[in-house]
C-alpha cells in the first residue's frame, strides 16, 4: 500500500480513456491531486500523467488499468520514493560537482549511490561527499570487456537511473540496451547540431551566434536519443573555440539538472524518439 502514487499511461487513442482511467482509481480508493493529458494526433497516441493520493494496492491497480485500456498500453504506477542514481563521469568536474552538491542538500527526490569514471581524477573530490568511488580504467580493454565492468559494479546499486556527467566514451548498444530508457547524457552543444566530439570547435568553425547543452536519453544512435531538455547563451566572433567551451560549463550543468528535476519528478514520458514532457 502507499499513500501518493503517480500513474503515467501511454496508448493508442480512443473515446473515454479519462472516464475509465478516473473510475478505476476511484474504483481503488484513490484521489486524483493533479492530472495532464495529452494527444500525440500524428500517430493516435494518448498520454495521461495522474498524481494520486490515498492507500491503494499497486498490483491490483496496475492489473484493473491494465483490463481497462487498449492492450498495447504502457501503464507505470510509481510510488513516492527517492530514486537512486549512478553517475558515471570521465575527467570533466563542472557537471559531477553540480549534482554532488544538489545531492548533498537534498534538492531533489533521489540519492546518488555512486560515481564511476574511467580516470581517478575526481576520486578525492567525490569521496569528500561521502559517496564511494569505482576507478575502472579502459586501458587495454576492448569498449565491450570495459562495459561488463561497469555493469559489475553497477548491478550492486540496482539504480533507476545512470547519468553520463560528461562521460567522454561511446556506448555499445549491448550496454545501452541493458539500460533502456534509463541512461540521460548531457551533451554540450544544441542537438541536432555538431553532434559527437569536440562540438565546441565545430560551433567555433562555424561561426555560431549561440552555443547550447541538450540533455537527452541514450540510444543506439550516437547523439541522438529522444531530447529531454536544452537551453542556449549567447556568444561572438571574439571567444575562440576552449572560450567557448569554458563559457558553455553553466548551461551544461544547468541543462542536467532541469532534465533530471523532471525524470525524477515521472513528468517525462518517451514517445518514440522524442519526449512528452508535463
């Protein structure tokens, strides 16, 4: 039983979804706090964000939505709990420090379990919060030995989410696959443009007016998962491309921060390879 549960539900579209999602959670002795809705039109699908209040049996309820709804829905019912966090990082600081801090002060509903990098680099820094510290170097590793360390290390924490804190390495689709949907990156420049390394000195030789962050889930495409959240700040023809780059930091932190705000908050929902976010 818990007292405040969130219930998110994707599904093809059709007449009376609010009516049937509603009865049945009154039906379960729930009170609906706050609600959103929406309606993807170019592909029939329906998305409702529902935050409850009151004692109601997860699985039963899970089951009564389940017999209500079209049968390709994707139904959660999330229990108010912190969230926990692996953070996986490589030499950069800006962005680990950032949610180290906000962890520390417990700013948002989740608790960072672990940091693990491919360099020892920010060991000290990180054990100063009292957080342990994996150093599990690449060194005469194939990408897919280095992965099966980390998953090693990750299992012991069961996270909700990993969060790529600038974690400089590619991916395998191996690796992304075993996280579906649970791993957020922040790369420093405005997705779709300069994708992959170095997009400070792409956006440099191009001549950008605007540098940007985008925080987006990972998939097996580099680059271009489903899009979270982004900002951008102005730049001129004066700052060269490490200019750039230094000046870039603050939106990237702030970027991660507001997307994970909202993962951790269930206000974030995949449709495809984009996001509906309430």
């Amino acid at each position: 039983m818990n007292k405040s549960l969130t219930i998110l539900v994707n599904c093809t579209d059709e007449k009376g979804l609010i009516y049937k999602i509603t009865r049945v959670l009154y039906e379960n002795g729930l009170n609906i706090v706050k609600n959103k809705e929406f309606v993807d039109e170019a592909n029939n699908r329906f998305f409702m964000r529902t935050e409850t209040e009151g004692e109601a049996d997860q699985k039963v309820l899970l089951e009564a939505l389940t017999r209500e709804l079209p049968p390709n829905s994707r139904i959660e019912v999330v229990p108010d709990r912190k969230k926990k966090l692996v953070i996986l990082a490589t030499k950069e600081n800006h962005c680990l420090g950032d949610l180290l801090m906000r962890n520390h002060f417990n700013e948002w509903n989740a608790e960072i379990s672990a940091v693990i990098s491919n360099y020892d680099l920010l060991k000290d820094f990180t054990e100063r919060f009292n957080l342990p510290y994996h150093h599990i170097p690449a060194d005469a590793l194939s990408r897919e030995e280095h992965e099966q360390l980390l998953i090693s290390t990750i299992r012991n924490y069961e996270p909700d989410y990993i969060v790529l804190a600038r974690y400089m390495r590619i991916l395998t689709p191996g690796f992304v696959h075993q996280y579906k949907g649970k791993i957020i990156n922040i790369h420093h420049s405005f997705l779709p443009a300069f994708i992959g390394a170095q997009p400070y000195r792409q956006a440099y030789e191009r001549g950008v007016k605007i540098i940007g962050a985008t925080a987006h889930f990972v998939n097996d495409h580099l680059d271009e998962g489903p899009i979270i959240c982004q900002n951008v700040i102005p730049v001129d023809h004066t700052l060269n491309a490490s200019e750039m780059a230094k000046a870039g930091k603050g939106v990237e932190k702030m970027v991660l921060a507001q997307a994970l705000k909202l993962v951790l908050e269930d206000k974030v929902m995949l449709s495809g390879n984009k996001t509906v976010i309430f």
